[in-house]
C-alpha cells in the first residue's frame, strides 16, 4: 500500500553514543521482503557483535516465512493453497495463517465489515480496473462481492483450521501482513537480548526499548505532498510501540472525471474518492497497520470515532478539501509529537 503519511527515522540519532561509561554501536541492515523493504536497527555493545547477525538473519527468515504464508502475489503462497482447497472441508493451517484470520475476523466485526481480507475478488478485480483503465461493470462487481464475507468462513481454534463455505474466495492479507511481521521480527530480537531495537516495514514501523542516552525512537512523519510542497515534519518519540500510516497519494487512476484511489472500498468495490490518510500509534505494529487501514477506510468522522473508542491507540487523519490539507487528531496524539523540524533539515533515507 502506497503510503500517504510518509514515515522516516533513525536520522535524529547519533550514530555511536555512550551510555553509563559503555560504548554502544547502532547496526543497520537491510533485506527486501513482501514487496518493500524491510529495515532493522539495534543498538548493541562491541561483546554483542558475535550474536547479532545470527539474530538479525533469524529474524528476517521470520520474515520471509510469513510472506510465504501471506502473499496473495506468490501463486504457491499459503493463503492462495487455501484459497484453492475445497468449499465446506476444514483446511489445516499454520498457527501464524489462523492468528492472522482471527485477528481480522475480530476487526472485521469492530469495524462494521471495513476491514476484510476475504474482499480478494473485489481487489484483484481493481487491479485489472487500473491496468485496462476501464471501470468494472456492475455484473463483475456483484460477481466479486458475492465471494467475500467472513460469513462465509468459520475458524476452529482447538484444531487450527479454517472452512469456507463457498468456493471462489480470495484474501488479500496487505492491511495486516505487514505489521504483523514487523512484531515478529521485534520478538524476536527482544528475546535474543536486544530490546534496544527498531524494525521497520514500508509506513510500519515498531520499536523496542530507547536507544542508549535517549528517551525513545525518533520517527519523522512527513504529510501529504502538495505541489511538491512538504509541510513541517512532525517527529514522535516512542519506545515500545508502533507507528503506521496508510492512505494514498500517486497510486490512482482518473475514470469518468472521478479520480479513484488504489486502495479498495469494501462497500462499493472501487478505489477510494476521498484523498484521506492516517497516521497511527499503537503498541504494536499490528495494530498500528490494521487500524491506520481502518481510518482511512472508513473516513474522517467514522474513523476518529473508532479510534477514540480503543485504549492505547491515538491517530492524525489528513483530508485534502478544495486542495487543502486538514487535520483532524484524536486526544493524545499530539502528546506524541514532541518536535517539529522544518522540511529543510537533513533527514536522509533509512
């Protein structure tokens, strides 16, 4: 997902600081999975060196075996086996691929039916609609809807298994797959002895404990583009928790006079019409990921609405009205925002 608050960190810090008379090193390393790339940072003394890599490459597998079981792009993927198993035949599953539907079935629920990874058909088919530039007929549309609902699946938690009850289904895993990695990941390092540690995802981002001499990460969240135009960057400070952002800026298409987003309406089966996105704070990237979809799906008054109504959980919507850009924040997100630099300071990529 193209993301419309742009996230960028780790330039605020020192490279190498000290802490209580011991030296601390920041490593940084880099690998491409599920279609971005996927960045870790972690703050370890000289001795450490030795276990780090091993760890560091543990948990990109962990990585890499999550997107084995989550992309819908890999036709030999986990979740397009089970799209392809049998209607009405409980399917077995991995603990990772059951976590990830009972998750969802829960926000799915929360959300009133916005967010929903059975909605496979009716992203696939606006996939197609970007490429041929021509909007779906209302018979394609009915078609892909009436193979989503998660009525139409059932989940067993005592055997891990997963039924559906219709053929033809397909899940789309991208508003949750993700944050779900990166919390992986962290969990990861944290148990091998590295909680000052930060592991990013595209707009998904999750730390651990602050970095020596400091009192949290410092994320940096760029606003939507106008003309080319960056607003101020607004820097969180955060330790042990998450920072996403989900929305839209280049990636939309222009059908009929109507400008359509890429990211998908469950409710009318097209991109989105409002230039909307979110930016949220939670304390796991999990939640971060899902809940910044939610936002954007539902828009500014629902989506606040939601927001407000889960503990530890803050956002900022953006909205472009007549081509300007507005803010709407829930109550403790600008407790977060600790700083402001201007667009004109040295911020270098990741």
């Amino acid at each position: 997902m193209n993301r419309f608050l742009n996230i960028i960190f780790g330039a605020l810090l020192p490279l190498i600081t000290s802490c209580q008379g011991d030296e601390w090193e920041l490593h940084t390393v880099k690998e491409p999975h599920m279609g971005t790339e996927f960045t870790i940072r972690i703050w370890a003394q000289p001795s450490q060196t030795e276990d780090l890599t091993l760890l560091i490459n543990s948990a990109f597998a962990k990585v890499a075996e999550l997107n084995q079981a989550c992309s819908d792009y890999l036709p030999e993927s986990e979740i397009n086996q089970f799209a392809k198993s049998p209607s009405r035949y409980p399917i077995e599953v991995s603990d990772d691929l059951f976590d990830l539907f009972s998750i969802a079935k829960d926000l799915h629920q929360d959300s009133g039916g916005a967010f929903d990874i059975t909605a496979g058909p009716l992203i696939r088919l606006w996939r197609m609609t970007r490429k041929n530039q021509r909007m779906p007929t209302p018979e394609q549309l009915f078609g892909a809807k009436a193979r989503t609902g998660f009525e139409n699946i059932e989940l067993d938690a005592s055997d891990k298994t997963i039924t559906k009850k219709i053929d033809g289904m397909l899940f789309d895993l991208g508003g949750i797959a993700k944050g779900y990695a990166a919390d992986a990941a962290l969990t990861i390092l944290r148990d091998g002895g590295f909680p000052r540690a930060l592991v990013a995802a595209s707009g998904d981002i999750v730390v651990g404990e602050a970095p020596p001499g400091e009192d949290g990460w410092r994320i940096g969240i760029e606003t939507l583009e106008l003309d080319t135009d960056l607003k101020n960057l607004q820097v969180l400070i955060l330790e042990n928790q998450a920072v996403s952002t989900s929305g839209d800026t280049r990636q939309y298409i222009e059908l009929n006079g109507s400008r359509y987003s890429h990211i998908v309406s469950t409710k009318t089966g097209l991109g989105l019409t409002e230039r909307i996105g979110a930016s949220v704070i939670a304390p796991n990237a999990t939640t971060s990921d899902t809940h910044a979809t939610i936002v954007t799906l539902l828009g500014e008054k629902e989506g606040l609405q939601f927001i407000r109504n889960i503990r530890e959980v803050e956002c900022q919507i953006a909205v472009i009205n007549d081509g300007q850009e507005v803010f709407t924040r829930s109550d403790g997100f600008l407790r977060q925002v600790r700083t402001k630099v201007k667009k004109e300071s040295p911020i270098p990529a990741p």
